[in-house]
C-alpha cells in the first residue's frame, strides 16, 4: 500500500477518534480531513470537493425543505391529533403512536417529525394519565424504524445511494428497493415496542426536573440610599460571583433580561440570582444589597412580555460541549442565562457556573422572546419546551399533504427521478406559501449536510488511493470468503461506528469499503449497501447514537442506562433481523 493509503487510513483513525470524544462537532472534524486530503496532495480538489454537488445531499436539502413545509403548516398536528384518542394503557397508547409516526417517518425527515410530535404527546400523557416515560422513547425508535421504510426515509439512505451510484453507476436503486428489507424489520421491531417496553421502561409521572424555581433562585434589592446606585453591573460587583450568576432586573413594572454588564443600577430594583441559594448571605454582605420583601411574589412566577422560560436540551452538535457554563457566556452568545441544569432526569446540584455542559443536558433558561424563534431551528438546542413558536398555517396543512404525495408518487412510479421530485415539491412548499422564504435557511440542517459533503472526500480517498482495498482484503480473508459472514462483518462494523459518530459519516466511509468487499469476493453488491443503509439507522442504544434519542431524553425524564437497558437488546434484534431478511431476500443462506 502507498504512503497515500496509509496516510488515509490514519486520518481516518483519528477523525473517529476524534468524533467519538465528542469533544469536536463532526461537521468540523469531516472539514478537516477534506482539507488536509486536498492540500496534502493524496486526491485532488475536485475529488475533495465531490461530495457538495453529489446528488444524494441535494436531495437531502430538498427533503429537509419538503418536511419543513409539512412542519410548518401544521401538518403533522392535524394528522396525529385524529389518531391519538383516550386509550386505558401505556401499550394501547404506544400502538396509537408508533404506527403513524414509522409510516409519516418513511416519507419525511423524522427530526422535524419528532421535534413536532414532544409537546403534543406530553401534553396528550397529562390528559390520560400514563408517564411520558412509557411514550417517549417508543415514539424515537418508532421514527428510527420509518426511516428504514424507503429511499427517502432518512438522510443517510439518500447519501449511500448517491455515493453508490457515483461509485459504480449503478442506478438500480428506487425509492422503495430497501422497502422489501426495511418493512418487515419495522414491524417487527414495532411488535417488540409494544409487547416488551410497557413493561420495562420506567414509571416516571412526568417528573419536575427543575422542581420550584425557588429552589435555586434568590431575590434582593438595591437600598434606594446605598452606594450602588447609578453604578454598573459590573463595577458594582454583581457579575462574577464564584457561586451565583445575575438572571434579570426588575424595575417599576418591566423586567431586564440577560442583563448587561453595563447595565446601571437604580434604587429598589429587584435583582434575581440563580445558582446555590446558600451564597445569599455572601450576596447580602454587599453594600447597598438588602433583603427582598418577603410578601411580594416571586419575580420568576410572574408573567412578563420580556421573558420567556424555556427547557432546552444541548445538541450533540453544539459549540458549547465541553464548556462551563461561565465560560460558555450564554448572555453574549445567545441572549439568555441558566437558570438550572438537569442531566439523566435529575437537576445537577452545586455551583452553577462551574457545571461543565454535556450532550443531552437539559438546560432551564431564562430568555428574550426572539429567543426561542431564533433558535427553533438552530443546531445549538433541541429544544423542549418551545413557548414563542411561529403559529402553524393550518390553512395550508391539506396543501402540504398534497405536495407531499406528489412527491412520493412522481419518484415511485419513474415519472422523476427523486432528486428532481424533492426539488420541485420544495419549490411548490414555498410557491404556495407552506414555508415562508425566510424560514427556508432555517429548515436547512447545516451541520448534517456539511457532515456528509465533507465525509466524501474520505470516502474517495479510501477508493482512490487503494486503502478500501486493503481493508476488504482483510476482512474477505477473515470471513474465509463467506458472503454471510463478510454481511455480518460489514453490519456490525457500522453498526458500532454508528453509535460513537454520526450515521452519515459512518455509512459514507463504509460504503468503498464495502464496494471494494463485494468486488475481491465477487459477489452482488446491492446487499451489502442496504446492510449499510440499515445498520446506519439503528441506533437504539445511546441517547447520542441518534438524534431523536436525544430529544426525548430530556421530555421523558430518562437516564443513560434506560437507553442501554431497551435499546442494547434492540440493537441486537433489529441487527440480527436484518441479516436474516437480507439473507432470505438475495439468498445468502
């Protein structure tokens, strides 16, 4: 092998390293293995650059666009709502859920699908008395399996089949070739939700993860007599407490929020603090600090035009990993102070500034009212509890539908091809006013598409340079030439990848790998890359191994090790599923 493919095969060794420490967003990582594979010589630009014009992520922003019209005209609201009805049971309820969510998820992002369907179904779990607990987590695999149901099913079946078309020019693949694999998967990975989860998932009523804000909030005034007034926040003292952050000002009626460091202090303001209410005799040592009355009512449990309290969970994707909350800055960076921190169902106790935030944290933050329409699609926050969202246009849910189905039907039966589909209904979502021109950037998933742009440029490199072919050999050989096993071998290597990075560069680096298997063993390739398809997509294991895992952690008040106690045995039984339908579909047996 060349010093070019084994320089390629390092850098692919420390971009998952890298990825897996979480310590880096993928996006970032993939950018720069393309730049170093580009300047270093090992593939040209144009080799590097292919990934932006493959037609997989156009078709992955298309959709992205398509589901945001669904999303945004309320669609989904006015679907499920006729579905849900009052069931007497955790397993009645999860049938009334699951179903409609894995079909909606084969024909859209399930992102948008699940981001859409948590407050409903929270609110829904209050109304008939069962634990969101029981329902989260069914709703999250549910939109997992969907995906599996067609071409179109999730970004990641999108991207192999353009990796594999470029590849190869095989152009095989329709929107529903994966169906014949990926249906009776679902149903049965559906049936074992229903059967097994009412029983194993916890039983947690809907718990308060933040309990009373008076727990961690404390209030005082500014004598109107004492030396702070007309002073700065910050000249006054009051910015950097080791154990106590500054949250808002009230002031004659109206309330400052994310309160400046130059913001000045004028007599009787109430000054609200969040973090260990035991500092608050330090806080009252401060000249000019006195006590607040005792008979008002809380700042925090009066509504206020300029405030919003928000539960939002951190993205795996966001800038802040890694970081302390003081470091972090949460007032410059996104207008907002925190007011708590939950993490596996329980709020973290100590000093507050020094927490140091985590994927999947769930964050009580006080905020502007443009807070939450900021970041509704941002890749900081997935957020929870969204109480500034945009009023759906229910007007044009029926419309959307129809664009919809436009779409699938013009790809099924070869009328255009599903790029040309996507491209047109995204046209149609905003022409007819399902998506607003200024809401498309927002519908845009950057991080993902970068991820999968970037990934190619490693996954050409693996093919240029000859070092796919290396591995393959490998693995050929440690198969003994079994097609089965070599199946086996390529699922559980994505399968793993999966869960410790993103699915989209696990599957665009396995892809010439895989290419390069089925060529030395000289067998069809076509299950191999559904086993990619698949193996990408199920990840049940870790809340990070995939999105929507993430989204209901936070709503259904779980921990790490529920994932691992539900979703490590359905790892396993959707794995060992696929194979055997895989094997039974193209006779491997």
């Amino acid at each position: 092998m060349t010093w070019q493919g084994c320089a390629t095969i390092a850098l692919a060794l420390i971009a998952l390293a890298t990825m897996a420490s979480g310590r880096y967003a993928p996006h970032w990582v993939m950018l720069a293995v393309m730049i170093v594979l580009s300047a270093s010589g090992i593939i040209s630009p144009e080799a590097a650059l292919a990934g932006f014009s493959n037609t997989g992520l156009m078709t992955v922003a298309a959709l992205f666009v398509v589901a945001a019209g669904i999303h945004n005209s309320g669609g989904v609201d006015v679907l499920v709502n006729r579905f849900l009805g009052r069931p007497t049971s955790p397993r009645r309820a999860q049938a009334r859920i699951i179903f409609p969510v894995a079909l909606l998820s084969g024909f859209l992002n399930n992102t948008p699908v699940v981001a859409t369907l948590i407050p409903a179904i929270h609110a829904w779990c209050r109304r008939i008395g069962i634990a969101p607990s029981k329902l989260m987590i069914p709703l999250s695999y549910a939109a997992i399996l969907g995906g599996t149901l067609t071409l179109m099913g999730t970004s990641t079946n999108l991207v192999v089949n353009g990796l594999y078309r470029d590849l190869t020019g095989d152009t095989s693949l329709s929107l529903f070739s994966i169906t014949a694999i990926g249906l009776p998967v679902a149903l049965i990975g559906l049936v074992a939700i229903i059967w097994v989860f009412p029983r194993v998932l916890p039983e947690r009523q809907d718990a308060q993860k933040f309990g009373s804000l008076r727990e961690f909030t404390l209030e005082v005034r500014v004598n109107p007599t004492g030396p702070l007034v007309g002073k700065t926040v910050d000249s006054a003292g009051l910015r950097n407490l080791d154990r106590l952050y500054l949250v808002e000002i009230e002031r004659q009626g109206s309330v400052v929020t994310a309160v400046p460091s130059e913001e000045r202090l004028m007599g009787g303001d109430r000054l609200v603090f969040a973090g260990e209410t035991q500092a608050i005799s330090d806080l009252l040592r401060i000249q000019g600090i006195v006590p607040s009355t005792h008979d008002d009512e809380p700042s925090l449990d009066q509504h206020r035009a300029e405030r919003r309290l928000v539960e939002a969970a951190l993205s795996p994707r966001s800038d802040v990993i890694g970081q302390t909350i003081r470091d972090a800055r949460f007032r410059d960076r996104f207008g907002a102070v925190v007011l708590a921190v939950a993490r596996h169902g329980k709020r973290v106790q100590g000093n507050l500034g020094n927490i140091r935030l985590q994927a999947g944290d769930v964050l009580l933050l006080e905020a502007r009212p443009a807070f939450v329409s900021r970041q509704h699609y941002a890749q900081d926050f997935l957020l929870i509890n969204d109480l500034e969202t945009e009023r759906p246009r229910h007007d044009k849910a029926g419309l959307a539908w129809v664009i919809l189905a436009v779409v699938v039907l013009s790809a099924t039966v070869g009328l255009l091809s599903i790029l040309n589909a996507a491209l047109l209904g995204a046209s149609a979502m905003i022409a007819t006013g399902c998506l607003r021109v200024s809401q498309i950037q927002k519908s845009l998933d950057a991080p993902v598409l970068l991820t999968i742009a970037a990934s190619f440029a490693l996954g050409n490199a693996l093919q240029i340079t000859g070092a796919a072919g290396v591995i393959a050999q490998w693995l050929v050989s440690l198969s003994g030439g079994d097609t089965l096993l070599m199946l086996i071998m390529v699922y559980f290597t994505v399968s793993v990848l999966t869960e410790i990075i993103t699915n989209n560069a696990a599957a665009v680096v396995m892809v010439p790998i895989v290419l390069s298997i089925t060529t030395a063993a000289n067998v069809a390739a076509e299950p191999f890359i559904i086993g990619v398809m698949m193996a990408a997509s199920a990840s049940f294991a870790t809340p990070l191994g995939y999105q929507t895992n993430l989204m209901v952690m936070g709503p259904g008040g779980y921990r790490f090790s529920d994932y691992l106690k539900v979703g490590l045995p359905m790892n396993i039984l959707i794995g060992a599923s696929t194979l055997v339908v895989i094997s039974l579909r193209y006779g491997l047996f």
